[in-house]
C-alpha cells in the first residue's frame, strides 16, 4: 500500500497551490486556495498529513513575508512623498514672504492688522481651550453637549471634588448662559442666509436647465427674416464698429490680443482699433508702439494712444478715448482686455443682434480659458467661471435682459454709453457701474453662450487673490453710490427688487459673509461651545448639494468637486475681507492691480499669429525670430520666483485644525472630518503650495 500512496502523493496531490507573481518593485500575492477537505481524507497516515501542514505553513509563511514586503514598499512610497512634501513647505517658508511685506499696498495696513488680530485672537482662545478640554476630557467629564449633566451642576454647582473640577463647572455654566445663546443665534441666522442663497443656486439650475431643455437662445432679427423669407443673399449689416484694447504693463500678452483683433473679419473702412496703452513702463510702451506700427504698416486701420496722468485706472483709460473726436462717427464699441483672443467672425456674431432692436444697448460674449487644464487652481476657477457663464449670466440674460458686464468681450452701442453717463472713475468695477446704470435707463442686454472670447485665468494664487479682492470690493462700494439712483429710478418694482435683492445683496454681500462666518468662524467655535450645535446637513450634505450643481457646467471638473468646496470656503477670507473694505469704503477698495498674465495662447491663435507676422513686414527688415525667443528665455531663467506666506490663511488653518481636535474628545465624525480637510486647505494656501508661484 505504501507505494501506491506514493505514487498519488507525487503524481496527484492536490494541496495547496501557491502562485507568485513577480512584479517591479514588489512581489504579490495572486492566489491561495485552501486547502480542501478531500486532501486531508485522501491523505493517509500521521505522518502525511504533518509533512502537507508542514508544506502549508512554508507557503503560508512566504506569502506573509511577500505581503510584508509590500507594505513596506507602499509604506516606503508614502514616507517619501510626505518627506518631499515636507522639503517643499521647509524651503518656501524659508524663501518666502508674508502677505505683509506686499509693497502695492492691495489692503489697508490699519484694517488688516485689526482683521489679522481677531482671527490671532480665536486661534490662541481656541488652543487655550483645547488643553483644557483635554483635560477635562481625561478627568471624566463627558464633553458631549447631550452628556453635560446641567441639572446636576445647577443643583450642587460647588460640591465637586477638586479645583479643576470646580473651575471646568463654572466654565460649563458661563457657556451655557452667556456663549451659547448668542453663538446659536449667529448661526441660526446665518443657515437662513445660507438656505436662501442656496435657494438662489436652485433657482439659476433649473432655469439653465430649462433653457438647455427647450434650446432657448438669442436670434438676431435679421435671420428670423432670412429664415422665413428664405433668401440667404440678404443685405449684410456692417455698420462703423470702434475696437477698443486697453492695457498696462502687458507685454506678456498684448502681441497675441492685437493679432486676434486685426484679424476681425470686418471691412476694414468701417473698423477702427484703438490700443489704449495706460504702461508705465518705457520698454513696454515701445514695444506696443512698434507692433501697432507694423500693423498700420500692414493696412489695419489701428491707432496708438498712452496717457501720460493715468487718472481712474481702466475707467478713466476708456473714457479719455471715447473722447476722440471721431468716435462721433462710429456706432458700436467693442472692448477687449489685453489677454483676450476674439474669433475672426467675433463681429458677425454678435453685431447683427442690435440690427432692428433699438432697445438692445451691450451684447456680451463667453468666456472660455486657454490655460484652464494648467494647474489645480485653474481648474478650479474654470469651474466657478463655468458656472457663472452658463448659468448665471445666460439664465439672467434670457428671463431678464440684464446681468453684469463682464468688462471684456462685449459690444456695446454707444448711444447707451452715452444715455448712461458713459465711463466714471468712481470704482474699481467701471464695468458693472456701466451696466447697473444703463439698466437704470431701460437698455436690455443681450448674453451669447455659444460665441466665446478666449483668455487667461491667474494661475498663481497671489495674482488670483489681487483679482478677487477687486471683484469683491467694488460691487459693494458701488452698492453704496447706485443706492439712491435705484430707488429713484423709474424702473418697475421688480427690476429694483431683483438689483437690490438678488443683484447685490444676495450675491455680493450674503455670499462672503456667511461663508466666512458660518464655516470658518462659528462651526469651529461650537466645538468648543457644544450647547451651540451646527446640524450635519449643514456642513456636509447642503455644501455638496451646492458644489455639485456648481460642477455641472464643467462635467469633466467632477473628480475636482472636494477641493473646489474647499476651496471656496478658503477663499471666503479674501471675499469677506474685501466686501468689508468695499461696504465700508476703506482704503484698500480704491486700489486697482492688474492681474498678472503669462502670455499664454491657443495653438490655432500662435498659428495664425505666426503667419500674419510673416505677410505683415512689407519693406522693413523682419526681426530674427530665433535670437528673440533665445534672448526671451534667458530673461525668464533669470527672474527669480518666490512665493508669500498668508498669515490670515495659516492662522485659519491651525485654529480649524485645533478644533477638529476638539471634536474627536465629543465624536462629531462629520464636523471632524470638514474641520479636517477644511483647514489642511487652509494650510496648503496659506503656505502658497496651490497655483504657480509668480515672478
């Protein structure tokens, strides 16, 4: 008998197969079977039976060594990538400047110095608090609002058995009588806020929804009639048309904008360009000059202009060239910034649309971003970008006839600027100033979603910042200047409702405030004022909702949902920060920076580029291309880059951070979790680790 079981234990066992995979760098497991029940019954004598659990526990022992090993190489990969990160924060912080040391002098020292303190202020009570939360936590004291035991501390409030014990009552008591009452109301205020204006968000989705349902969109006149008509040869409308190009110090971006802009498909007798040229910067100012030269060379009907008193920034440039003798002879005024790119068939797109409506006084254009997929904070402003073209502007351009002008990328007819007082120096946002007042006057405004305008986002978060503190500020100081106009105003109660409700108020002022306040003030603080509780709908599920209907005119910005919301809430600093300044008219809404560009175009817009500059030198010699780009990339080699440490940011972060802490001691999962995440956020903009850094 033995050699027959012989035989089967070489020829036929059927143990326990191990498969090892040999992967780079690792080894992996692929598959271990157990071992059936049919082998122990076929397997005869003791001592076969020791000799396959012998086997067996080889082959365990390999597998666990080989899963061991894994983890060390995943745990090996994740202490590298934390010691990168580690070496990245060390030597920004090292070379680094705080937001302080900023010499244009974006922010009113004495108001920030106050805004920095309060918030320096709660993040010392914050970690004061903390230590003695710990402590009590450890003592016994269950730190839960529902497990306080109140009834007990207000009957026997001194029959404790020490002098930490005695202190930690009194503390729970002063909290639920004096902190929390106040706390609560705060919060509930600010949740009503939050639900209107999540109300709003709705609101704009479903119309936009409805637009995309029914395929609402504006339609000159002229094609309705060519359309029912049927005669494709109508006469085409091509009335003086006035191009306007205002910059400063943007040599990065002003050869790419004068390209696209004399490459407008229109009569070139019934068009003028204007580059209105604000650069103080002698070396700039001869290389805009120079390229528009070559251009006039050319045969583009394209004019120079520099102000030498460069009075009320943008404003005050577009007013001083409406000024021009001959602007009488034009009818509409198209206006692009520097770093925009119009479509050769921009002009045919969007002037036929005041061809028979008279009451039609600005026709704006989309935005759409060249560098958008560059880094994450790009992604993240085409995402809050998106929304607001898609969604807001058009849903407000349909129903409405009215909606901001976006400063860029639009057409207006010139008779509107006229009627409307045409351009004051009196904000920074002369663009909404305009619009606001035109609406006053019973023009209607007229939004293209499917005409786009190309351009750069910010893409470093200094630049981005300047940007926001602008956009936030002047809406609220320009609230304060059209007040009296808008009650006055002999508009219907509606449109005065909807400019103050919604226009302003809702979108401009209750939006930063209780961003700011909700999530970045009160929610950290009820961790340490638990009486005061903030429900999970709030900070989780509300927010999400929100961040997902923002997300849904960029579908392919969905993997970046988290940190848009996270993000946004950072930023509520800067936005409230900013309103503050503008509501109250304080230094810093006065100022105006220009957001910083790289340069950054299309490969269709270079291409052209390219081939208009070679047909474009007639009779003069054309520059070595090559000499100047090698020259340009050394220049670039040679500016150093550096990044700004925010103080207000970094100080956020740690009292978010010292309050998730708290909420571990009481289990609040999801207030951990948004506290969590919410201030490593603040952490990653305050130390400058989100966007390029700028030169």
């Amino acid at each position: 008998m033995a050699p027959s079981f012989d035989w089967w234990t070489k020829d036929n066992h059927r143990g326990t197969p191990v498969v090892v995979k040999m992967e780079n760098p690792n080894w992996s497991m692929v598959e271990l079977e157990s071992r059936s029940s049919d082998d122990d019954l076929l397997q005869g004598g003791e001592g076969d039976r020791g000799k396959g659990r012998g086997k067996n526990a080889k082959q365990f022992t390999w597998v666990l060594m080989l899963k061991a090993h894994k983890a060390a190489g995943c745990l090996t990969s994740i202490a590298s990538a934390l010691f990168n990160f580690t070496a990245v924060v060390r030597r920004r912080v090292a070379s680094g400047r705080t937001d302080s040391d900023s010499s244009n002098g974006i922010e009113n020292p004495v108001v920030k110095s106050r805004f920095y303190t309060c918030i320096k202020v709660f993040v010392w009570l914050s970690m004061v608090l903390l230590v003695f939360e710990v402590a009590a936590y450890f003592k016994g004291w269950h730190l839960g609002s529902m497990h306080l035991q109140l009834q007990d501390l207000l009957s026997d409030p001194l029959g404790f058995r020490g002098l930490f014990d005695s202190m930690y009552s009194r503390w729970v008591l002063f909290r639920v009588a004096y902190l929390a009452p106040p706390l609560q109301f705060l919060a509930n205020f600010c949740i009503i806020l939050f639900l209107i204006q999540s109300a709003d968000r709705l609101v704009l989705s479903l119309g936009c929804f409805w637009i995309r349902l029914k395929k609402i969109k504006p339609i000159p006149k002229q094609a309705l009639r060519d359309i029912e008509s049927r005669e494709g040869d109508a006469d085409e409308y091509f009335p003086m048309v006035l191009v306007q190009i205002p910059m400063c110090n943007e040599k990065e971006v002003y050869q790419q904008s004068i390209a696209a802009v004399c490459n407008l498909d229109w009569p070139k007798s019934n068009l003028l360009i204007q580059v209105l040229d604000d650069s103080d910067d002698p070396t700039t100012q001869l290389l805009i000059k120079e390229d528009v030269h070559r251009w006039q060379q050319d045969g583009a009907h394209i004019v120079y202009r520099h102000r030498i008193v460069r009075d009320g920034y943008k404003a005050g440039n577009l007013k001083s060239a409406m000024n021009c003798s001959y602007v009488k002879d034009y009818e509409f005024v198209a206006i692009f910034d520097a770093d925009f790119q119009p479509t050769p068939d921009f002009l045919k797109r969007t002037i036929p649309h005041f061809k028979d409506n008279e009451e039609v006084g600005l026709v704006q254009a989309r935005w759409s971003f060249v560098n958008k997929d560059e880094n994450l904070l790009t992604r993240l402003q085409n995402v809050n970008l998106a929304f607001h073209f898609e969604v807001e502007q058009q849903v407000n351009g349909i129903f409405l006839n009215f909606f901001g002008f976006n400063g860029t990328a639009g057409v207006w007819r010139i008779k509107a600027l006229e009627d409307s007082g045409g351009w004051l120096e009196r904000t920074t946002v002369e663009d909404m100033d305009i619009a606001v007042r035109a609406h006053l006057h019973g023009w209607k405004f007229i939004y293209l979603n499917d005409v786009e305008c190309q351009c750069e986002l910010p893409e470093s978060y200094e630049a981005y910042r300047k940007q926001q503190h602008r956009w936030h500020s002047g809406p609220m100081q320009l609230f304060r200047l059209c007040l009296p106009d808008i009650i006055r105003s002999k508009i219907s109660v509606w449109k005065k409702a909807n400019l103050l409700f919604l226009f302003f108020l809702l979108r401009k002022l209750i939006l930063p405030f209780y961003s700011f306040t909700l999530f970045c003030i009160i929610l950290p603080m009820t961790m340490f004022v638990p009486e005061a509780e903030l429900p999970a709908w709030v900070v989780c599920y509300i927010p999400a909702t929100m961040s997902f209907l923002n997300i849904l005119p960029s579908p392919k910005s969905f993997p970046f949902i988290v940190p848009y919301l996270l993000f946004e809430n950072t930023m509520s600093v800067t936005k409230f920060n900013a309103m503050i300044s503008g509501l109250f008219q304080l230094g810093s809404a006065y100022e105006w920076v220009v957001t910083k560009k790289s340069g950054r175009s299309s490969e269709g817009d270079l291409v052209a580029l390219v081939e208009k500059e070679k047909t474009h030198q007639r009779g003069m010699s054309v520059p070595d291309l090559d000499s100047l780009e090698k020259e340009a990339s050394v220049k670039k080699l040679k500016k150093k880059k550096h990044n700004r440490i925010y103080t207000k940011e970094l100080a956020l972060a740690f009292l978010l951070l010292t309050a998730a802490t708290r909420s571990l001691l009481s289990a609040q999962g999801i207030h951990f979790y948004f506290l969590l995440f919410q201030g490593i956020s603040f952490l990653l903009v305050g130390l400058d680790l989100i966007g390029e850094q700028v030169e």
